[in-house]
C-alpha cells in the first residue's frame, strides 16, 4: 500500500478537511517552471520560484495540521474537565445519600460511561491524526528533496519544532480518564488498597509474557487496557508529572567476560542479574538493590526477583564492601517498622549481592531509561500490565579510556531528560518499539480473563519472549566484546506493524462508516524503502469507530489469530543457529587462540567448503525430483493477496552468533543414553548373528564367511555410528546448542541394511542348496 492510498484509507470524518494535501504538494512538485533539463528527460528544471511557492504551500498545510490538533486536544481537555466534574457530582451523590434515599440510577452511570468512552475515542483518532500527518510531512519532504535536488528538510525540522504538533504527550489524559472511567464502571466504588500492591514484598514470583508495540499502537492500546484495568497511580494527592513515570536501572557485570550477559542470555541454572533501579528524577534518594535468579523448571522452583531498599547516599560506600550490610539495616531494626525476619532476609540478601560483587569485580555496564504506565486494580497484583515507553540503553563503563560514571556508581551527565541528544551515539542505544509486560498471578488451571487474551492475539503487539532490556543493551552497546547475540536481533530489521486480523480496538458508541475526500487515483512508484514503510503500516490507523477488520478469524481460536508464514524447508529454522558450522565464527575464535588450534579450524574450514561446493555439483548434475508447487492456502491468500511473500533466512555478522535458547532438563540426559544403549542392543543382535553364521554352521562355505562379514560389517558400523551420535547429542546437550535431536536417516538406513543383508542370506543359502 502506497501512502496515499494508505491516507484514502485512514481519514476520519471528524478530521477530513484538515488532513495534509499530499496529492496538491506532489501536483507542485511536478509543475516545476524552469528550462528543460540537460539529460534529455523532458522533465524541466526545479527554480527558486517553484521553491518559494512549494514551501509556502508546505506552510499552510502544516498550519492547518498544527491548528486542528491545537484546537481537538484544548476541546478534549475540556471535555474531560466537564466529565471529571459530571462523575464527582454523581458519585458525592451516591456516597452522601441519606437512609431511604435514592442514589443515582445506572442510567446516569451508563450515560457517563458513553460520555467517556465517546472522550477516549477522541484521544484514540487525534493520536492517529498526528501520526498520519507526521508521516505525510516527512514523506513529501523526502520526495521533495529527491526529485528537486533542493536540500528542504533541515530547514523543515526547524518550523516543525515551531509548531510541534506531534510532539503532543496523551499520558495525562490517559490518567485522568483511567481514573474517571474507573470510578464509572465500579459505579462509584472503586477498589482501595496500598497502591504498590504487593511492592511492600521483598521477594515476588509472577508469569510474565513480553510483547513489543509499535510506537503508532502506543496510545490505542493504553487506552484499550484502561477500559479493564485503571493506570495504577502510587501518590493519588501529588499532581502529575513526566518524570513521575521514569524508571531507571543500572546493570552490573565483569567486562572481561560479561558472564552475567551470557548466563541471562544462556538462562543457566542460577544465572543472576545485579541491578541498582530508582523511580522518577535523578533526586530520588530511595535506590532498589535487585536480583534476579533464573530457576530451572525442572528444579521445582520458579524465577525469583529480590530487592532492598537504601539510601542513594550509601550506594557507593556498599558496592565498594565499605558499608555492610548489618550496618544497613541497624536503624530499621531500632525503629521496629518490619518484622525481624524480614530484615533477616534483606540482610541475607544485601550480603550476598556484596559478595558477589566483590568476589567477581562486578562494575556498572549499562543504564536502562524507559517510562513506565502500569495498569492494575490497587492492592490486587493478579493481574498486572506495564507498557514501557522510550526505551534507552546507555554504557555506564570506563572501558574505552573514556570516563563515564568513573568512581562512581552511576553517571552523572544525565537524568531523565529523554531523547539524550547530549550523548554521543556509541554511547546511547534508543529502543525503536515499547515494551508491554502482561504479569498475571493465577491460580493452577486457571485462564486469563478473555480481553487479555484478545490484546495478545491482536496486531497491536508481537510477542518476543524472555526478551530483556539487560541483554539487548549490553549486546548493542558492546559490540567488539560480545559474540553471542539474542534470538530476537535479526527481528530488529523488520517491521513489527501487522495487518488486524480480528474484530478489535477502541469503539465508539452508536457511530460507525468512514469518509473519504477523494478518489482513487494512480500512485507514482515511490522509492523502495518508502513503499515498504507505507506498506508496512498496513490497517489500523483508521477511525476508531472503524473496528470491524476485513480479515477475520474465528475469535474462539486465540492462538489461531497470529499470522501463519510458511517456510521453504521445515526442517530449517530461521536462524542460523549453533547446531550449524560457522566458519567466520570459529575461525574468528580460533584466530585469537592461535597456535594449531588455528590450523586445525582453517584446515577444516577448507575441506567444509570444499565439501560443500562438490556436493552442491553433485546435486545440480544428478537428476532429482522436483517438489510440487501447492496452492496458496486460503488465510495467506487473505491477507497477501496473489502478492509474493519473501523468505529471509538471518545469520549473525561475521565472527558473532546468534543464540537460541534451549531448555535442557536433566532427562534429556537420560533420553540421549538410553537411545545410546538401545542401539548398542541391537548392534550385538547383529554382531551376534554375524558370529552364530560363521562358527555354528553345518557346513562352512565362502558364502557363508561373505554373509557373516557383512552382518559383522554392519555391527561395527552401527556401534561406530551409535557412540558418533552419542558424543555430538552429548556435547550439544552440555552446550545448550539448537541441534536435531532427532535422528532422521540412522534408523532408517539401519532397518533397511538389515533387510537387504538377510535378504542376501537367503538367496545365497538357496542357492547353496540348490532351491534355484
């Protein structure tokens, strides 16, 4: 979809005649006034007049945009204001009602809550209305300036910061009517509880799913979920403020060797996480000391996030083993405020993060900023979702002879003061996407409740699992140190915006249809990266009123609703994974080895090419079969069309690897052995029968040697072949890699050895007795 068909499609009738004039500004730009050019196109020159009037064009379409959003988003504050006031009233009413008094009817709760939803609606269509007409902008900037050879986009960023339309912050709001819709649909009887629920708890276990969100789905989906779960507020009383919802984390890790990195990364049995995290400004004098610890499934145990509390004052006194922790904890202890077996356990825990800190030369690596609503009913933490907005890693290190936090825990040359335009990019990694954390505290057997599951099913998110901010920054802000990448990197290059494949989103009340102003018209061929961003962004930035999708499936089918690609060979994932032979990885390795280890990779490395070339000439000369092409099913065709659907097979960068996790339990073991003594098993069934034709016949002939050799032959190649197997399934195990487990030709080759020798037998035996 090109982007002016993509804007056909997405206009909102509320906004029709306020949306950039896409088509008039490429009309100008092919009505340029001057000579012909000289490479004989017959397209005519770009002259400054034609530049004067484009750009006063630009002006006023960029003005109508600018007035508009200026103009909806007062109206909408307006708005909220009135309704703020309407469900004070209804609900003072309701609490002041006297015995026998009639408090307000569910009519009046049912009109406000229309009055709402029809308010969120509105913040839902004025966010896609700047989206849209931010994307406009810049696409006919970048035309503009490729078709005219005339530099206009610095010049643009600067009126662009002039009148800054898109840079328009909904969290407020989304506050405000969270907390008026909450009231609303309790009808006036909120849930009350300690707004940390459960963040008095020193230790806490919850199922946690991570998704990624696009930063065009951002506000539509906070404003879905505000409809099921209220945005937990921690100070009701305080006014809100940006920096209220920042969240900062610093990591530690040894830099020699980063085995933290690669035992969160490997997920390990009791892989760690340090981390020192603080809530708001840089002033905050409260620092969290965390850890997290990775449990095995098979131990029985679940992952477990600990944490204590300390004054930032004593954070650099503690990780330097000057300030220990029976010291830390002596006032708590004096006051009386937690019970003594909870300062015990805090104790224990600020002893052993001290030591490991201490014992390993653990130093801060990496800073994550992001800002974070969360969503969840106060002093009820079963259900908790937090959407990340803003993502920044930033090095904290010394490694490089540069000093950044020095001596000190962390570095003091920025806040929260998002986007960090003072950095310098080797020292900053912005995160592209938002991140959603659905958290949930069920009990055994039970479900999720039913709009969860459609928010996970739906296009506004992509699952990326056990994705961490820890990892992914630690790998991009190290490059030359790191060689084992997360799974999801090669997943950074493709655009997470899919098509709605199901009846779902914000819905208006009683007003449906959509308008658009003009009529389909032929699209010139833009360039390729500029269709496959407008392609990319697909449906969903359409009225909010709009929800009805054209690709439907059935809703009862949850995980049926997420998009099915094929694959060319199901026996090859899409990454390359460490099963495979890497030679740039290996040689890379062994090159800083050296020594024969390096002569021993190079040679193999060569003979592997060498391999492969002649069995890739082999199969190009030999006739084979070829596969037959199978029609497209019937979903692909739905949501691609008779549209080609590429295949992208992803491999590390040279001397890196991309790392897949494998959980291996302590039966895979056993498996791996116990196949391992069944062949052994029937090796010497065979050995067994090579030995019974050779010494125990009537009569011994040469047929009879040949048959007892080759049943001895095929024994011994079973064993050789069975401890082959056994060796690599073992290495791999111990190794964590992807490998096939699964042995696809041996058992096979096997059975059919087998039939052929005792077929032989037994032509052989016939024809020594002359049967035939």
């Amino acid at each position: 979809m090109k982007f002016g068909e993509q804007l056909r499609s997405s206009i909102i009738r509320e906004y029709q005649w306020y949306y950039i004039d896409y088509n008039g500004l490429k009309a100008e730009l092919k009505a340029a006034t001057g000579p012909l050019a000289a490479d004989g196109s017959g397209h005519k020159q770009w002259t400054e007049d034609d530049e004067t009037r484009f750009v006063a064009k630009l002006e006023a379409e960029l003005e109508k945009v600018h007035t508009k959003q200026q103009v909806k988003a007062m109206e909408i504050s307006r708005r909220i204001a009135v309704s703020e006031r309407e469900v004070k009233e209804v609900v003072n009413r309701l609490n002041e009602r006297g015995p026998g008094e009639e408090g307000p009817s569910e009519e009046e709760f049912m009109l406000l809550e229309e009055d709402l939803s029809d308010i969120i609606a509105d913040v839902h269509d004025l966010a896609k209305f700047v989206q849209l007409n931010y994307t406009g902008f810049y696409k006919i900037i970048k035309k503009h300036d490729k078709m005219t050879g005339w530099h206009l986009r610095p010049a643009f960023d600067t009126r662009l910061k002039a009148k800054p339309f898109y840079k328009e912050n909904y969290d407020a709001s989304v506050i405000k009517l969270s907390k008026l819709y909450d009231l609303v649909r309790t009808r006036g009887n909120p849930v009350k509880g300690d707004s940390a629920a459960g963040g008095s708890q020193a230790s806490f276990i919850r199922q946690t799913t991570k998704y990624w969100v696009h930063p065009d789905n951002v506000t539509e989906l906070k404003l879905i979920i505000l409809k099921h779960l209220p945005v937990l507020v921690f100070n009701a009383s305080k006014e809100f403020e940006q920096q209220d919802q920042a969240i900062t984390s610093i990591y530690y890790d040894n830099p020699d060797g980063f085995p933290l990195y690669e035992g969160r990364l490997k997920k390990t049995e009791g892989a760690e996480a340090i981390r020192l995290r603080w809530y708001g400004g840089m002033k905050t004098e409260t620092v969290f000391v965390e850890r997290k610890t990775h449990r095995e499934d098979w131990t029985g145990e679940k992952s477990v996030k600990a944490r204590f509390s300390l004054k930032e004052k004593n954070v650099n006194a503690y990780m330097r083993g000057e300030l220990l922790p029976a010291a830390i904890f002596e006032k708590a202890r004096k006051e009386g405020k937690k019970s003594e077996k909870a300062i015990a356990e805090d104790e224990r825990l600020a002893a052993e993060i001290q030591y490991s800190v201490l014992k390993h030369g653990y130093k801060p690596v990496c800073r994550s900023f992001y800002n974070r609503t969360a969503f969840q009913l106060p002093a009820d933490a079963r259900v908790r979702i937090s959407l990340d907005t803003e993502l920044t890693m930033i090095r904290e290190d010394n490694l490089d002879g540069r000093i950044r936090s020095g001596d000190n825990w962390r570095r003091m040359d920025i806040g929260v003061d998002y986007p960090f335009s003072q950095l310098p990019p080797e020292d900053i990694v912005r995160f592209p996407y938002a991140v959603l954390e659905v958290k949930l505290q069920t009990q055994v057997g039970q479900e999720p409740p039913e709009w969860i599951r459609q928010v996970i099913a739906s296009h506004l998110v992509e699952a990326v699992p056990k994705f961490s901010k820890f990892i992914h920054g630690t790998a991009c802000l190290f490059p030359t140190r790191i060689k084992l990448l997360p799974y999801w990197m090669p997943q950074m290059d493709v655009d997470i915006r899919k098509p709605v494949t199901h009846d779902f989103g914000i819905r208006r009340p009683d007003i449906s249809g959509t308008t658009t102003t003009s009529d389909d018209e032929e699209e010139e061929l833009d360039s390729d990266d500029e269709e496959a961003e407008a392609a990319r962004r697909g449906a969903g930035n359409g009225e909010s009123s709009r929800h009805g999708a054209r690709l439907r499936v059935p809703a009862s089918d949850t995980e049926g609703q997420t998009v099915e690609l094929p694959t060319a060979n199901e026996d090859y994932p899409i990454y390359d994974s460490d099963e495979e032979y890497d030679e740039n990885y290996e040689l890379e390795e062994a090159r800083r080895v050296g020594g024969w280890h390096y002569y021993r990779v190079l040679l193999a490395s060569k003979a592997s090419a060498a391999a492969s070339g002649a069995w890739n000439a082999l199969k190009y000369v030999v006739p084979r079969p070829r596969a037959t092409e199978m029609p497209r099913a019937a979903r692909l065709q739905s949501l691609f069309g008779d549209q080609r659907i590429q295949h992208k097979r992803f491999s590390a960068p040279p001397g890196k690897k991309i790392y897949v996790p494998v959980r291996v339990e302590p039966k895979v073991y056993f498996a791996a052995e116990r196949t391992f003594l069944g062949w052994l098993e029937y090796s010497i069934y065979i050995g067994t029968i090579a030995t019974t034709l050779l010494n125990f016949g009537d009569h011994p002939t040469p047929t009879a040697f040949w048959i007892a050799g080759i049943f001895t032959l095929l024994a011994i190649c079973s064993l050789l072949y069975s401890v082959g197997i056994y060796f690599y399934r073992s290495r791999s195990i111990r190794n964590r890699k992807a490998a096939r487990y699964y042995d696809r030709w041996g058992p096979s080759a096997l059975c059919v050895a087998l039939f052929v020798a005792a077929g032989l037998n037994f032509v052989y035996e016939g024809r020594e007795r002359k049967y035939w």
